[in-house]
C-alpha cells in the first residue's frame, strides 16, 4: 500500500541545470520536459546558444515559462551553490573518482528527504535562481546536472556531484541527445515513490551541506596547504580533486564541514600569530 500525500515527507524542488547547451531546440525540448514532470526551475551554465530565441520557443510549446524565467550563472558551481545534493549525469566509460550509478539508486538518493536542522544553517541566506539573497528560504533544493552535447561534463565538474548516473545505451551508439537524457531521467524521478521521513529519524544531524558551503570550505583548505608547503602550485588541483572525491564518496554532512572549516581557521591562525 502506498503512503498517502499527508504521511510522506516534503520532496524537495528539484532543479535541472544545463552545462554550456549548445542547441536552442534542446534547450527549448528540455524546458517543455520541466513542465511535464512539474520541475519549476531551469538554469543554465553559461549557454552557448540564444535560450530565448524562435527556436528554443518553438520547442518549450507550453514550457515557456521555465524557458523565460531559467536563470543563467557563468559556473557550474555558482548554479548548484543553493543546492544540498547533486547528481551529475556521464556517459563516460573510464573510471572516474566517484562511482557510475543507475537511475534507480541515484535519482533516490537525489530526492532521499533529509531532517530539519532546526537552525539556520545559512546565515547569509541561500542563493536563489537570480543569484540574490533569499533569507530564511525554504528547504535547500536538489540539482540534476546535464553536459555539454558534445563532450559532456569535466571531471572538474563531475567531482561536484554526490553521485554520478549514467544511463545504460547500445555499446555501439552510447551518446543520448541531451532532451532525450533529461527525458529518461525526469521520468525515471516520477516513479520514485514519497519516502515517509528521513532515513535515521528526524534530529537534524545529518543534513546534507549546502554546495557552495563545501566548495568555500575546500579552497580556504587549498590556500592553507598551499601557504604551509603541504601542496604545490603544480599539483594542488590533481590533489585536491582526490580529496573532493574523497569527501564526496563519504557524502558529507554540514556538521562535519563546519568541523573542517574551524579547524583550517584555526591552523591560519596559528600560523599568523607569531611568536609570543
């Protein structure tokens, strides 16, 4: 018997975000999509096409209203800084630092409700789609993640991702046009049934940390490493993509980042003070 709408936890608002789209239909085909399966927000990372033009409008039909209101940031880490989990779509067949996943285990994860900390964890505010302020917002939406056309996303972009899906297709024809890949996977998020609470019960300890919280966190640690000779110019971003792997294959928490901020804070402190 399935839960009813009262006894299930409230999903949170899911956000498809486009890297760098190259073709105003796609655009426009994926804005339709966003309007069947009820997805209120579009955003876009740096487009290389007019998301705005004929093309792109023929194509939203009854989705114009995602296409007109989508925002558009210069990075994907300024459009999922908002966002508390992420999934990140491949097509890749090589290894990567985090795991391939299947729709089923990683869109569920993706919407997995998760405990109210019963504290402001964002005391500046969450960023909302304009890239404003928004104070006291509610419930930190979740991000799908879609590449470029022809190349898909880097591995710079993938490591920002809890979790990396990739949609299984013919060994000899791999490559899924990108509204046909947000397709499968809006769909594939409409048959995930309403989970009841959060897994672990409902104290607020393991609320997943906000991107953007994250990535501030790793590039106050990298300047630390890099002024103490732990890292070196030359290698610090190889190595700081193994310890982003790291973090995102232990799924984080914002405890444990706010744990990880103070001490780096803490050790800058101690290495300015001089000596007494």
């Amino acid at each position: 018997m399935s839960a009813s709408p009262e006894a299930a936890s409230p999903a949170p608002e899911i956000v498809v975000v486009l890297v760098e789209p190259a073709g105003p239909l796609n655009v426009g085909s994926v804005a339709r999509l966003c309007a069947n399966f009820a997805i209120a927000q579009l955003r876009l990372v740096a487009p290389r096409c007019n998301p705005l033009g004929e093309e792109a409008r023929r194509m939203a039909v009854h989705g114009q209203a995602q296409l007109e209101q989508a925002a558009t940031f210069a990075s994907l880490a300024a459009a999922i800084a908002d966002c508390r989990r992420v999934v990140a779509t491949s097509g890749r067949l090589e290894r990567e630092e985090l795991p391939l996943e299947g729709p089923g285990s990683a869109l569920s994860w993706l919407i997995e409700p998760e405990a109210d900390p019963g504290v402001d964890i964002n005391p500046g505010g969450a960023i909302n789609p304009g890239g404003a302020i928004n104070p006291g917002g509610a419930m930190a939406p979740v991000a799908l993640v879609f590449g470029r056309e022809d190349r898909g996303l880097s591995n710079d972009e993938l490591l920002q991702a809890g979790k990396i899906l990739r949609l299984e297709s013919s060994a000899d024809y791999a490559s899924l046009n990108l509204s046909h890949a947000v397709a499968i996977c809006l769909h594939e998020l409409r048959r995930i049934p309403a989970a009841k609470e959060p897994p672990g019960g409902s104290d607020g300890a393991g609320v997943t940390s906000l991107r953007g919280v994250l990535e501030s966190t790793l590039a106050d640690g990298q300047d630390l490493l890099l002024e103490v000779g732990f890292l070196h110019p030359h290698t610090a971003h190889a190595r700081m993509a193994k310890l982003r792997g790291l973090l995102q294959r232990a799924q984080i928490r914002e405890g444990e980042v706010a744990l990880i901020r103070g001490m780096v804070r803490q050790l800058r402190w101690a290495t300015t003070r001089g000596t007494p």
